[in-house]
C-alpha cells in the first residue's frame, strides 16, 4: 500500500471515529512520510463572513499534526496514541475557498531521539509545524507540540 492510499485509509477510519472530522468532510491528499496534507472544502466550513470558520482551521491544522504523528508512529513504532497538549495559532489572512493544510514532521535526528525515548520510556513529545496557505500566501500557521506514548500490548 503505498503511503498516501495508507493516510486515506487512516482518514477514513478518523471520519468513521471522530463526527467532526466526518462533517468537516477531510480527505488525505498527500504523505511523503515526511509531510502530510489534509483538505476540507469550504462550504460545511464557512462562517457568517463566507470564510473559513477559524474553528474549522484550528480543527483542521491540529489534526493534520496529529494524523502526521499517528502515521509516523504506526510506521516506526507500531500502535502508539499521540494528543495534543501545547499549540499556539495565527490567523494572517481569511481563507475563502476550500483550503488544506500541511504539517512537517521534525527532521530525521528529532524524530530518532523521539523513537528512542518512546523505546525506552514509552511516551516522548514532538513539536511540529502546520500551515493553511491562500492565494500562495500564508493563512494560517500553528505550532504544536503532542505527546506520544506506546499503546500497552493488550490493548493492540
């Protein structure tokens, strides 16, 4: 399976599992392994300014993070929960089409030092960067930090 048919897959059952994400209507555009791209239209999105909702936006960057994290876990680490604890939002311009949004994981030795303190402490926390553009400019951008930590075996 290649990457992005496996974050489409991990999409769908966030759609099934989480009503918001069903009703925002997210889809998996793109992973690299490296970054990945989540996309909501516009319309069950809007606000009274015929925008992005900035609910919808915060929404939509925190779990692109966390839906980076979450495959990159299960690719290296096997079943692991990551949440949110820390995030911090700017909101440059308005966003008045459909919109995605991009987060980019921790380069190669981050995520390694990540990888060992999950091995040997089982949890560990990765800050990462996520961002909406409009019109090739920068809408929105967070950062976030989440912590991860490995699932126990019986409960796989």
């Amino acid at each position: 399976m290649s990457r992005l048919a496996e974050a489409q897959a991990f999409l769908a059952e966030l759609r099934r599992d989480i009503p918001l994400a069903a009703f925002m209507q997210l889809e998996a555009v793109a992973w690299d392994g490296q970054a990945l791209t989540l996309k909501a239209p516009l319309q069950p999105n809007i606000n009274d300014k015929s925008t992005a909702f900035a609910g919808a936006l915060a929404s939509l960057t925190t779990v692109t993070g966390w839906a980076a994290l979450m495959l990159w876990a299960r690719e290296h680490l096997g079943a692991c929960h990551v949440a949110v604890y820390e995030s911090e939002i700017k909101y440059r311009i308005p966003v008045s089409e459909d919109f995605s949004a991009t987060a980019i994981l921790p380069d190669a030795a981050v995520l390694a030092a990540v990888a060992a303190q999950i091995a040997s402490k089982g949890k560990a926390r990765a800050t990462l960067a996520v961002s909406i553009e409009e019109a090739q400019r920068a809408a929105v951008s967070l950062s976030a930090s989440y912590a991860i930590w490995r699932l126990p075996p019986e409960s796989v």
